[in-house]
C-alpha cells in the first residue's frame, strides 16, 4: 500500500506525540493505549506498508535482534551522494548509538566492500524521509539503510534534531529494533515533524543494555 496523504482535524494516533510518522517501516501493530489529539489544518502522514521493505521489515511480530557479536563492529558505508545535512544526521546515529552500550560500537568506513550497512539514496513516495533492514538470520546487522531523494521536504520541514532522530531510529531497526519497541523513545512510530530531541537518553540506555548489556 501506499502512503495516503490527507487533511484532518482529529486524529487518533498510537502515541501522544503527532504528526510526523517513520513510515520507512511496514504497518505495524502497536499495543500501546489510544490517544486522541486534536490537528488544526497540518498535514497526517499514515503508517502504511513500505514499498522499500515490503517483506516485513517492519513487521508487526519480532523477528530478531542482530548478535552481540555483530553489534562489537559495525561498519556504515555512506554513498558519495547522500545530502550533508543526511550525513551529518548518520554521523550524529553512529555516536549515539556506539555511546549507548560498551556493546555496540559504530563506525564509518570509505570503502563499501568492507561495510555491514550501507547507506544509499533510494527514491519512495514523498512521504518517506528513510528507511532500514532488520538483522539477518545469522545475527549480522541489517544490511541496508537508505534516505529518499523524494521525500518533501518542503512540506514537511524537517529540522537538525528531527534528522537526527530519524538515523538513530533507523540504525535501531539494524539492530533489530521495531516500532513495537516504542518503550524506548525514538523507536516510536510517531513524532512531531519539529522534535527537540538531544540523543538517546539514560532511561533507553537502559533499556538497549538488557539487549546489548
């Protein structure tokens, strides 16, 4: 299915935060409460099946995490074409994420060959700033991750933080991590288009440890 764009003033979403969705990830069946919000004339971005990952790469039921092994090196390929505000974005992920768990450790590399993940640009509906693969079945990490040259971002104005947001997020899914995670914040499938949002924090360390401890 394809994202459907469209106007409201209601709008029942699975988070209390609104507005902006990851819908780099398939539908996904999330288990937390309803809330209602109220959304004066903003544009409702629906989570809908991703026509990048249509094999369940957001799949409502777990597949797996990537192994503690895996997690000790993981090498991102950035391609020569990726915008600099989206590498700056990776770069900001790779931090974060390698500064989570003593675990998991991050880095780039310039040669694609030797890279575990590899970030490329791969066009999508407007609606989709990025998406990611989960692990494989022998506990390497996934192995793609790409941004959309297509997105609008005109309409949907996504700032530094948000940008930063969106790569962690979709390192997260590397790792193994679904929308269904959404006790770790950034894992979530909604967020507001302007999220001031300053890194992973203490409480999801926690939380990424009992994984990756």
């Amino acid at each position: 299915m394809k994202t459907q764009l469209r106007k409201t003033t209601k709008v029942v979403l699975l988070t209390a935060l609104t507005a902006f969705t990851f819908i780099s990830c398939e539908k996904d069946n999330l288990e937390a409460p309803l809330i209602e919000q109220t959304i004066v004339d903003q544009p409702v971005l629906s989570l809908e099946n991703d026509i990048r990952y249509p094999e369940g790469a957001k799949a409502t039921s777990f597949i797996r995490f990537a192994s503690l092994e895996a997690a000790k090196d993981i090498k991102v390929f950035i391609a020569k074409d990726i915008p600099s505000e989206w590498v700056t974005a990776t770069n900001f992920a790779i931090k974060e994420w390698s500064n989570a768990s003593s675990s998991i450790s991050m880095r780039t590399v310039a040669n694609r060959a030797k890279a575990d993940i590899v970030l490329t640009l791969v066009p999508d509906n407007p609606n989709s700033p990025a998406g990611a693969s989960f692990p494989e079945s022998d506990g390497s990490v996934g192995p793609t991750m790409d941004i959309n040259p297509d997105f609008d971002q005109d309409r949907h104005q996504l700032d530094a933080k948000t940008r930063n947001l969106v790569m962690t997020h979709e390192l997260g899914h590397n790792l193994g991590y679904q929308h269904h995670n959404d006790d770790i914040f950034f894992m979530s499938a909604f967020f507001t288009t302007i999220v001031d949002w300053n890194g992973i924090t203490e409480k999801d360390k926690a939380i990424i440890r009992k994984q990756f401890p």
